[in-house]
C-alpha cells in the first residue's frame, strides 16, 4: 500500500463538487486516510509551488489557489501515485481522458479541480505540507515522517 496527496482546489470546493470528487476516488479504490479544509495564505500557496516560480503561470495560480477554500486529502492505494495521476487526467481538461476527475470537472488549465502528487517523493513532502507527522504515520505512513 502506498500513499498520495490530492487537493481539491477552490474551483471544485466553491462548486459544491468536493463530495463527488471524494465518492469517485473511493470508487477508484482509494482510501482516505486524511482530510482537511482550509484556506491557504499567500506564503503557504507559494511555498506549496515553488518548484513552479519561475513559469508564468505562478503568480495567477498563487492566486487562484488562495482565492477560496481547498480540500487536502491523504488517500491510500495499492500504486497510490501513479493510479491517482491517471484517475485526474490531464492538466489541461481538453486532453483529459474522458471519465477522468478532470474530464468531468475542470474548467481550465489553471481551474483544473484537484491537484496530485506527481511522484512518490513528493507525495511524502506533500503529505507533510498538510498533515501532521503522527497522522501521516496513523495512516500507516511510517516512511513519510
Ligand atoms: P497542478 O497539478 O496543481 O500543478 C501546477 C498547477 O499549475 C496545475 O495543476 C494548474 O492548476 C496550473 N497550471 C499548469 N499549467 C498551467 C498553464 N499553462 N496555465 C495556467 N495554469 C497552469
């Protein structure tokens, strides 16, 4: 069993869709070992992005992502990382497969719905952005803290 991070972004939250976000990731097997909502600050939102700094996309989407609340969720899965990847689809909603999370709810590249680890280290690293140590290690975690 591996674990993954997915947020369900502001988008999808002020939507009303975060219930049928989280009954499609149970339905694709996951299960949810961590859940929150919040409203990320500025610094939390662009420490969450770094790694996106330098594109030109990383001042609207800081923006975006604080403009209401989000939904982080640990979830657990056999192939957690990769699976989770291809049950969201594509970044940009007009490649997604169709029946993806993706395909069905984003609205753009940027309003895309959710957001999921892309690899198993950043999972662990994001799993700490959002959840506490003993949590993360509730959930079965041992390697994440
Ligand atoms: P996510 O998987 O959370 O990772 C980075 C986010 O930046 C991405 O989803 C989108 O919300 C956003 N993003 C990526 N590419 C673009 C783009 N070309 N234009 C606007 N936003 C983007």
């Amino acid at each position: 069993m591996e674990l993954t991070l997915a947020i369900i972004k502001p988008d999808a939250v002020a939507r009303n869709l975060t219930g049928r976000i989280l009954a499609h990731l149970e339905e694709q097997g996951f299960r949810i070992r961590g859940l929150r909502m919040m409203h990320l600050s500025e610094t939390q939102a662009r420490e969450f992005y770094a790694v996106h700094r330098e594109r030109p996309f990383y001042e609207s989407l800081v923006r975006f992502m604080t403009s209401g609340p989000v939904v982080p969720v640990l979830l657990e899965r056999e192939n957690a990382v990769a699976k989770l990847r291809e049950v969201i689809g594509a970044t940009d909603p007009a490649e997604a497969k169709p029946g993806t999370i993706r395909a069905l709810y984003a609205e753009s590249k940027e309003r895309n719905a959710i957001h999921a680890s892309d690899a198993p280290d950043t999972a662990r690293r994001e799993a700490a952005f959002f959840f506490a140590g003993a949590d993360v290690l509730a959930a079965g975690g041992r390697e994440l803290v």
